[in-house]
C-alpha cells in the first residue's frame, strides 16, 4: 500500500501499488508489493532515450539535453528551446512526429489562448523536446527522419537495446506511447536498476547531472521529480499512468508504480520511501512535504490530506 486518503480525519482510499529500492549492482535492498509485475516505462523513460540521442551525435548543450529529457509544460522557455534544438539541425516544427496538442502546463495553456491562439501545435507536446533530441541524432547519424518513431528505425533499436541492458530487463515487445514513440516494458525491480545506473553509470554522467541542475525543465516546479530533484543530490522523472524512477548520487535507485494510475499515491510513495530509507535530510523534509503529503482540496478550501502507508521490507 502506497497511501491513504485523508478527510476530515476520515480515512477513504487506500492506494495500492508497488515500491523498490535497488543498488547498481542490481541487488534490491528494500520493497513493498508486487515488485515484478510489468507495467511501461512511459516518460520515466526519457533520461535514457535521451542518453542515446546524445551518444549518436545530437551533440545537445547541456539545457537542450535536459529538454531531450524532460516531460515540459509548454512555457516560453520550453518552446524556444525546443524551436532552437530543431534549428541548429536545419529543421522546423514540421520534423516533429509528436502529437499535437496545447501546452500541458495550465498557465502556459492560458497564455497561448489569450493571445487568440486557435490551433494546437506539435512543439506544445510535452514530449517535443525528447523528439527533438532524436532528431538531432538522425541527422547526425544520416538515418531517415521520417521515420525515426519505427521500433525498427536504428536509433529506436538502439534505446531499446539499452534500456534492456542496464535495466537487466527485456524490454520487447513495445507498445505506442501517448506521443507516438515505442513505449518499454519494465517493472519496479527493474526501474529501481535502471535509476540506480542513471546516477551511478559513467556513461550517464551528462544526463543525470542536467536532470540535476535544471529540474524545471525536466519537470513543473512543485511536482514530485522536480522537487526531489531540488532538494537531493538526485535526478527524478515520473511517467504516464502513475510511476516515478528516482537516481539519487549516493548509489541508490527508487522506483514507485500506483496500479490504480493516481499520481499523488505515487508522490506520497516516493517521498516515504525516501524517508524510511534515511535518504531525507532534515533540512529537505519540510520541501518534501507538500508532495509527501499533500493536502485535499474541497469547494475551494482544504478538507483533508494524503497520508503515506508504505510499510517497506528489508531486503
């Protein structure tokens, strides 16, 4: 059990879901649940495919790598980078076979709207940055750019060849991500490996370290990957339907899947995890605490709160 529903001192909805914490070495040193029932990566895949992106030639700046890994909100910032990493490669938005879509973040989206804004765009997908980086790669590599989204396109072989390795999990057969790329299997086992390696594996320094340093744009501020990637010396990143993967520099890994998809089960999650493992400075608890426990809302005011019920076995 993840967490628990909280109003009024009433206790409503427990949230059932799966946690590891893992070594590089692959060795799991704590768990609760069902940690290898397989569920897809999703976004939480994005620090790898980026890593790949890079290492076939997107020759990303260290900003434009963190785009290539980030899950934006559609800001001006985001925007002008993603337009910026296309155009160093002679492309436009047009390259870009991400969906189209309105910004993800309820500002950025209000933004756009009013300043009369009538159609979605592509570079407004919160995944356009990842879909630049690859790209970057095809171009560099000389791969075909129409269809670097085929799981049998060489850059997409490619990162899932990797993600299988380092993960010490097979990955195939994928499926289709919201955003039109080949999506990973994977299971928590696995995710708590693949996290461990990201903050530990020389070959991913570049990444975890720009995961690191610019967590707004790998995430929204106030969400849980950019907040523990704010107030630890790790990288974090959540994904679709309700998972995060957590990197922390010390050699830990931490993965969170909620079976029922509720995201801030897998928030409260992440944050006790962290806790029980003393991997929470005192300093960083009270940053931590509105995604550790964040507060209900009810007609406009607070009613209650989520409450973490993790119960962690040793390994």
């Amino acid at each position: 059990m993840l967490a628990a529903r909280v109003r009024s001192g009433v206790e409503e909805t427990f949230h059932e879901g799966a946690v590891a914490v893992s070594k590089p070495d692959g060795t799991v040193v704590a768990f609760s649940g069902d940690i290898d029932r397989p569920y897809f990566l999703r976004s939480s895949a994005k620090p790898f495919q980026s890593f790949i992106s890079q290492s076939c030639g997107a020759d990303l700046e260290p900003i434009e790598l963190a785009m290539a890994s980030a899950s934006h909100r559609g800001f001006p910032v985001h925007v002008a980078l993603v337009e910026s990493m296309l155009d160093k490669a002679g492309l436009d938005e047009s390259y870009l076979r991400c969906p189209f879509g309105w910004p993800r973040g309820d500002e950025a989206r209000r933004r756009v709207l009013g300043r009369g804004e009538t159609r979605t765009r592509r570079i407004w997908s919160d995944c356009s940055g990842k879909h630049a980086g690859f790209l970057r790669a095809c171009v560099a590599s000389g791969w075909p750019l129409e269809s670097y989204l085929e799981p049998d396109h060489p850059l997409q072989r490619r990162i899932i060849s990797f993600v299988s390795e380092i993960g010490d999990y097979p990955v195939e057969p994928v499926g289709v991500d919201g955003c039109g790329a080949p999506v990973m299997r994977t299971t928590v086992r696995a995710m708590s490996l693949l996290f461990a390696r990201l903050a530990t594996d020389p070959r991913l320094a570049e990444v975890f370290s720009v995961m690191h340093r610019y967590p707004a744009l790998v995430a929204a501020n106030g969400e849980a990957d950019a907040s523990i990637a704010t107030a630890l010396h790790a990288a974090a990143k959540g994904g679709a339907l309700a998972c995060i993967g957590i990197g922390l520099a010390s050699g830990t890994g931490v993965a969170v899947k909620s079976w029922d998809g509720v995201y801030e089960a897998v928030d409260v999650g992440a944050v006790a995890a962290l806790e029980a493992m003393g991997l929470v400075p005192a300093a960083a608890s009270s940053y931590l605490a509105p995604v550790g426990r964040p507060v209900m809302f009810g007609g406009g005011s607070p009613v209650g709160h989520m409450e973490p019920r993790l119960e962690l076995t040793i390994a």
